[in-house]
C-alpha cells in the first residue's frame, strides 16, 4: 500500500493515537459517541454534576427529581419530628407513623410553597426550619428550572446518514465513495462544514500502527441544506484508498469517521454531529436512489426514510490518465 | 445562454438538486422559509418538540399553556374524587357537579402553589397526590419559564427588504443589479454578510435542468448597518445575468434568493435573514429613492418606510469594452 | 487633499452615506450608540419590546415590573368586586372603598401565590377568576425570571477610553496618532479586534460629500488584555491624514469612529465596544503617561485612572523618505 | 542571546508591557488568572456585580443567598412591627421579643409565598407591605434563579496539563520542548486552538526589558480531543530558544503561558484554559510515559491520573544543518 507520506501525524489531528484498532471497537462510534473508557480521574468532580445532569436521559432525569423531593422531605420530617410534632399546629396524627406523615406532608406543603395553612408551624425552632425549608425549596425548584431550560436549549443535530458507503460512478470515468445524509429536523441547517477521516491498521516492520488520513471531498462545505447532501470522495490517484480492495479494508479494521459542523437558524448555534462506518458498510457497485419527487403542485416533497436507497449499479473501469 | 461553466456543482451549495422549479414554487420563499414537504419521518420525534414550541405563534402558545393547566387540573380532580372528596377538608359541595368542582379548584390552588387552605387534604393518599401534583406544577412552571424565556430571546432580525429589483444605472457606463435593505429592529447589527444566488431552468437536451449561480456583488459584507443597504450586481462580462432579457427571465422561472448573515450586538448573536425576488419582481430602468434626510438639528432621519421606493429612469447604452 | 481613491466606497462599508456631517451631530457617538432617528416604521414592533426591556435602565425597569403589579392587581380586584364580594370568604370590609381593598389584597395573595387563606374564594366564578389569576401570575413570573437573567447576561464590554488623541512621536522618525483603552471589568477579554474609521466633510465641486478612511493601524489585534492597549495609526505617507492640520481638521468636520470587538472569557460571549472622536479631541505633541507600576512583592499595579493621562512633548520633525 | 527581531512589539500582544518579571510574579499564574492588581476604578461598579456573583466561590454563594434572606424577612419584620403586630391575625406573641419573631416568620411566608395563613395581615398598611413582600420574593427568587443558571451554564473547560515542561528527543535529530494534557470533562472538545508565549527579561543596554515571543508549535490546532495531546515547540535554529541553557533561563526569570481555546460539543460555547510554565518546571532529557492501553475487549483505557508521568532520557546531540 504505497500511501503518500504527510509531514505531520495525522493521528495528533484526532487525538487518537496510532494504537491499532481492533474488532468491533472502533475510536468514534455509529452514535458519534467516543469509544474510551476514562480512569484516574479525581474521585469529587463537581464540575461533571452539571454536564450529567443535562445530557442523562429524560426518564431518569425525572426519578432523579422525584428521588430528591422524596429524600428532603423524609429528612425535614425527621427534624420536625425532632423538635416535637406538638409544634405543628392542626397535625392530626396520634402515633408515631401517623406523626411521620403529618410532618412528612407539612415538609412537602412547605417546601413546594403551597402552605396550605391546615398544619402550621409554632415556636422558635419549627418556624426557623420551616423558614429555611421554603427558601431552599425556591431555591432548588431554580436549579430545576434552570435545568429544565439547559437540558431544553442544549444545541443538538439530528442528522440521518445513509447506512452504507457507497462506490459508485463519479464525473464521467472515475470511482466515488459516497454517503448521504439530512436534517431530521425542522429547522435549517445552514454553513455546514464536513470531514471524514480514513483510518485503518498497517504492518510497519511486523508492529501493527494505526494510520489515518483526512479524505479529500468533491465539496467540504454547502451554504444551507434543503434537501439531502451526497457528501463524494472521489477515488483518484491521490486518495490513499485507491490500491485497496474490500479484503484489504477487512484485513486492515479500516474505518470512516464522519465529522458534520453546521449552524442551527432558529437557535443561532452551531451544532456538531458525528458518525463512522466500517469496512463492512461498504458496498462496491452502487447508487443512491433520488428522495425527493414533486406533489401535484408543484412543490418539492422530500422523503427521509429513502436516505440510505441505494441500488446495485456495475462499475465502469477506471480511466487512467 | 452562453453561461461559463463552473467547476462544482453549485446546486450542491445550496442542497437544491437540479429539479426545474415550477411556477409559484420556489426553493425558498419571499419570508425566507424554505418551500419543501418532508415525508417519511419517524412518528415521534421529542427532538422537533422544544422547536415547535419555541418558533410557534405566541396565540397559539399561550392556548396551549391555558389547555395543559385545565387539562392537568381537570386529571387531578378526577383523582381527588376516585379518592374521595371527604378527604378535602373544607370542600361544601353537596353533589357531584359540585364535588368534582371542589376538586377542580383544589387542584388548581395546589399545582399553582396558592394554598389558601380553606380545603385542605386530608388522609394519606389525598395528601400524597397533593404533593406530588405541587410538585409537578412548580416543575411545569419550571418548563414554562425555559419556554418564554426560549421564546424571547431567540436570535432573529428583522429585515425590511425592498419590494423589488431593480436594474440600474451603474458607475459611468455599467447597469447593475440591486436591491435595499435596512434593519427594522432598534438593535444594531454589525458584521453583515450577504450572498444572492440566482437561479433559472435551462434547457440541456430537452431536459429541463435547475442551474445555480452566485451572483458577484460590488461588495459583499459591511461593517456595520446604520442607515440602509443597497446590494449591487454588476451586470458586466462576468454576470450570468448578461445577456438575458426580460422574457427569457420569465421563460426560465428565475429566481433570486437572497442570504443575509449579520452580528446581533445586543444579545451576542448570529442572525440570519433570508428572502427571494422572483422575475415578476424585476423593474428595468429605475432607481432608489433617498431614504434619509437631516432634521432642523442636522440629525439624520431615516424613513424605514421608503425603503422600497424608487423612480424610474432610462436606461443608458452599455459600454462594450 | 490628494487621498488616495479607493476602489469600493468606504462609506458603504459603514452604511454611512455620504451626506455631510453637520457640528455636533455625528453618526457615532461618543458612547458608542448610532445617533440616526428612525421613522416610517410600523406602529406595532412586538419584536421590538423584548429589546426594549433588556436594555431600558435598571429604575425604569423596576418601577415597570412595579405599575404592572398594581395594575393587574386593580383589574382583578374589580372584577372580584363585579362578582360580587361575598364570594370572598373572610373579607370584612363594611363599604364599597373596603370592600375594593379586600378584593385587591386577594388577588395580590393570589397572584403572587401567597395564598394566606384568610381571605377564600367561594363559588365557580370568582374561583375560576382565582385559578385563573394565580396561573397568570406564576407565568408573569416566569416572564420577569426571563428578562431578569436576560438582562443579567446581556454581553457588554467595560472599555474605558483615553479622553484625546494624542498626535505623539512614533519609532524613531515618525508621527503617530494614538488613543488608549483598557477594561474596567474584572473578566479577561480576548482576542480583541480594533478598527478605526476617519471621516470628514469634502468639497467636491461645490457638493459638500462626506468621505470615509478606515486608517491602518500599527497592530489591529491583541491575544489577551492584561493591562492596557495603545491603539496607534502611523502618520505615514500612506496616511489619509497625513498632510492635514487641526485647521482642515476643524474645517472637515473630522471625526474618528472605533469599533472593538473582543471575546470575554467568563461568559464565553463576544462583546463589542464603540466610540467616536471629534476633531477637538486631537493634542498634537504629547505623550500617554505610564498607567502601571510595580508594588512591593513586585506585583504590577494598573492604575485605570490614569489612562487618559498625557504629558506634552514637543514633535520631532518628520524624515521624509 | 541574538534573537530574531520581530516586526511588530510582541509584548503589545500580550498587553503585557515591556516591564521586567520578578521572582514568583509571573503574569498568568498556574491557574491561568492575570496576576495584575487593579486600582482607581470607581466605587460603585455595578457591572461587575454579575461577574462577581457568577464566577465566586459555590460556599460564599450560599451564604449570600442566605444572608440576603436573613437580612430582608428582618428589615421586614421591622416594619410589621412598625406598623403594629395587632395587624398581624393570628400572631401569639405576648412581649416585643415574642413580636418580633412572629413578625420575622410571617415575613419568611410571605416572601417565600408560602402564606400558611395562620398568621394573616389586616389593615390597609400591614396588607400593602405584604403585598410588595411576596412581589419582592417572587422577584428575588427569579433572580435567583437567573444566577443559578447563569453559574451553572458557564462556559469552562477542566483541562489537566503535565506538570512539568520536558526537553525531549524530537524527529530523528532533533531536541522539542514538549508539555502535554487532556481534557478531565465528560464532553468532548473539539477545533483545539493553542498558543505558547515565552517571555524573558533581557539587559538591554544596562536596562533591563521583558520580551516575549510566540513560539511556533508543530501543530497548533487539533479536530478533537478524545486521548491527550503532546504539544511540541520544534527547538530548532528558528527557535528564539535553542541557545539558552537552564542556568540562561533561570537568570531571566523565563515564563512559558499557556492558552487553549476549544469548543464545547455539549453546550457549544467556545471555552478557553490557560496555564502557565516557569523555567523551574523544565525538565531537560526526558520522555512522556504513555496515558492509554487497552482492556480486554480491546477498549482504550484512558489513565488521566498519568498525564504528568515521565521517564528520564539521555538527550541525542543535535545534528546541525
């Protein structure tokens, strides 16, 4: 595989060392996520609480929420049952559990500010923890909000990709690798930006390393994205896949990581998205099918469950030039 | 049409593909949205919610606050009720109409945290449904207030842009293409980028393809807008535009989409502003109005509303050179 | 005045047009905000409100919140009084004056979901009104939590500004026209970018036409801003104002308009900073004053009152080269 | 010491100014903050008031809040008892004492709006300053929740950099001084910027000046941070480096900084980090242990504990050219 020499690693331009890959670990996963497991981090990282918080999903955000409102309040109904139930004025209950509850539901009328009045605090110390209790119930339904809003505003793409790269007719006699992809969204993505980096393992003196290289694009860059983007690596003399066959791909664990800027209109954000394929989403001989059509208007009608259609379609041989 | 060829595609810059654009139906439309249907989506999709909410019309918004809260309490009545309404302390119905309106009011003092206290929740369910529902009105109140404030400080300008293109005189002996905008909004913007991409059908071979091309401007961003904006094309050698006349305009379903770029200085942030002249839109031979003037104290006045007023004037014989 | 032509009109690049700068009336102000007044827009600018609340000064901002609290409070208590007062349990006002503060009271509680329960609602419609009012008034507060923060976190610069421009000696056998700034904030500005904008009145055939320079500058952008910046305009041959006295100057109507933009670290927001220059500004031979020194741990010490300082000095003559 | 001269001062890119550096008083600290004291400010700076209370420490933020609280419900309950504690209903207290603590907790339920209601205003006065209480609460907490978010959402990056700056063998026949981090966030980084700035005191003609270069790196930027990043300054004939020796840069009082720009995927906000080096953090002949190995799956396992680890090296001669 004669592959161009460049002057500087690329490997440094990922980060991702020259370790070489194995099997069904890939560095970028299909999800875009990063395959890397993080040890030795300081055990207290408070600075990760709020990244947590707004990235976890939305099921377990809302027993985390519901968790901590059952947790204070079982505490401050131990301090109200502390200091004595005999200072809640209206608590009905005769027994211990009966107390419980009585302070436990005063806790939570306090905390949620509604105070309903029916149980009201007396003395010094019971209006002193229902004070605190109700400033820190604002104070914690302000963290919520501002929760709520982060985890809404958070910038994110929703971009659907073809699941397969293809390599299909380019320009009049050449070979292109090409995948598709748009906006599942209903906003519009405007100046977006695209790389793919090629990486794949090579024998070096019998030590396997890990290579990568940035792969040159028909167009990096489109002004706003309306339709679907055929994003085209086009397979000439320069590419370092030229020489390669499917078995070279396979053999070398080869990969295609996929890295998508664009900005967000409605939001005024940039957002990013990410992807990769491996050897095995290849298909050698393709083309994607059209996914758009007109309706009876006139109006273009864009369908963006046919992104990844392709049919099979035989390669014309390469001109050499 | 002898149009010189360019070396991308440039309908890939815009994702438009090279479909021909019918009547009345243009890629992008004169406020700016762009003008396809999208099928094939899956059918929840919470990722479009947070979107809908935010760009839908403040009407409709506030219905749908009003309809969740009378919805959320009339739910909640029903349970106060299955519990039964001799668990709210206080309540005086005497039938079920009136008992369920109990509840109604009940759930409505409680989710928006007022507690009067005149009913009060008694027993261990009615008291655990309370506090689970305020609970859930502050956090929904939370959500609210992500929402508006979503609402209010969602990047957009407002552009008034002229009603029409006009071909006119152009330094000595040129014509130029052009058209005016001028912010409408108090704030200023600052770092204006604009691209106006012209389109037309041409006819290859009896098929009929959309071609693209991005218009030279005589300048293609300014520093800062204070008064108004005039964009010109030069109609020179270079224009695509050159030797088109009026009919061939209108044969070829031209269209001028117009991409606005600027700095929101007020609020830190991107906007874009986006419109589309049609052929109809053109006027050939005339000029802009002046839109500004100086008061008695020397100050200058702009009136936003002549921002598309213009005269008409002959057209003078264009220098070959 | 030989100036060179240059190829674009530089007035465009400002928006400024040409028409000529009048005493005391120019386009930008010495606080930074553009001094045009804007007729002929629409009478209703909803788009315009959320900007009006943001920036409006603090007092006025407070007694705003203030009015509207009294005025929705009076609103609900007539209507509370138009159902008639003895739907409110526990008023005990005696006359229609009584009775209309009774009213007012509840719908404060209500609104501002305090809720004592003193005072209750009693049949359908005064507690629908009531239901009504305190999701109202939880949506108010929402609102005011949105315009709060987004006043809190509007991106401003602190940039003070040397009161003059000072014509000093510059290398070793030059002029140079210089000014200072440095930030009154504690947060780190970054990646700072400066232009200034020199324009003056020039007579054209008797047509009196404003003309606009954007000047060079020795440097046009710093890494960081620790201490302060001396922003400097060499007086070379290349200099529009190079062969100008304070005399032409004065005649011209000179004013100097800059623009900074600059990144602040802790909000990760980029911030703008404006200022303007008249010709009466300008001290022709003198010399900034140094504005730091070293304490005794040999810790330096920016003294952000002396920024505008200078010291006389009289101008070596030019070398022509 | 014969250094290139450069065309612009690059102190002025800095700020920093040409003042010589003294022991333990370098500009930028370890932690990245400008180790500058600021005077003659003016008293009352209320821009700063925002940065103050976002970038302080979470324990002194607490304490505020909570002070603020304490503070207000006094001056309140100073004035409940102004107007007379009998316009409090339901208050028990039978001396001032007694007064004043029910004053105090009617205060906390109002301004927390959660208006148990066992005790309730009376009178026009009494209900009035209610009234305005709750306003103020429901304010307060609104900026509360404003602060909150506005700390919670700030943009910083948690970079670890190596501890020590390492002189290390670099291509074939070359010397790098290298130092090395990662990122200690869940997030992923990427468009990684970095800017190395040396700064020494030189004796020039008996007076002794601080200069500064910008040292050139073999890569400056990286697409995405997902392992660690060794930055390596080549010393080659270019650098303003490659004669001095440790004892050369100990005299000087040599200082390496440090600034890192990148963008955070998750919030996507520009975040920056500095750091900065002293001459007494130069390790010379020594090599990065590496941070990454591989589980069992074949996994990368990214040790972040180890981002300082190095091992001693004897350094190769270099080979002039």
């Amino acid at each position: 595989m004669p592959i161009k020499k460049q002057k500087y690693n690329p490997e440094d331009d990922l980060g991702f060392g020259s370790q070489p890959v194995i099997k069904s670990q890939p560095l970028i996963r299909q999800d875009g996520s990063v395959n890397v497991k993080r040890v030795g981090l300081p055990v207290f990282r408070p600075y990760d609480n709020y990244h947590k918080l707004i990235t976890m999903k939305w099921g377990k955000f809302w027993l985390l929420i519901l968790a901590c409102y059952l947790a204070i309040n079982v505490i401050f109904a131990s301090i109200y049952l502390a200091i004595g139930v005999q200072n809640l004025n209206g608590a009905e209950g005769t027994n211990t559990f009966e107390h419980f509850w009585d302070a436990f539901f005063f806790s939570a009328q306090t905390i949620s500010t509604v105070g309903y009045g029916h149980i009201s605090p007396k003395g010094m110390a019971t209006n002193s923890v229902a004070a605190l209790e109700s400033m820190m119930g604002l104070l914690a339904f302000a963290l919520a909000t501002g929760l709520l809003y982060g985890r809404f505003s958070r910038p994110s793409a929703k971009i659907t990709y073809s699941s397969n790269l293809l390599v299909a007719p380019y320009m009049e006699d050449h070979h292109g690798l090409m995948f598709r992809l748009a906006n599942l969204r209903r906003n519009t993505l405007i100046d977006l930006d695209i790389e793919v980096i090629f990486s794949f393992n090579e024998d070096v003196d019998g030590k396997i390393m890990r290579r990568f290289y940035q792969l040159e694009l028909e167009r990096k860059n489109v002004s706003i994205l309306t339709l679907n983007w055929t994003v085209v690596h086009p397979l000439n003399d320069k590419s370092p896949l030229k020489d390669m066959t499917p078995e070279d791909l396979q053999k070398s664990q080869a990969t295609f990581a996929v890295l998508l800027k664009a900005f967000d209109d409605t939001f005024s954000q940039t957002v990013h998205s990410r992807t990769s394929y491996q050897h095995s989403d290849l298909v050698w001989g393709a083309k994607f099918k059209p996914t758009f059509d007109r309706d009876e208007d006139g109006r273009i009608v864009l369908d963006l469950s046919k992104i990844g259609d392709f049919s099979s379609i035989e390669l014309p041989p390469i001109q050499k030039n």
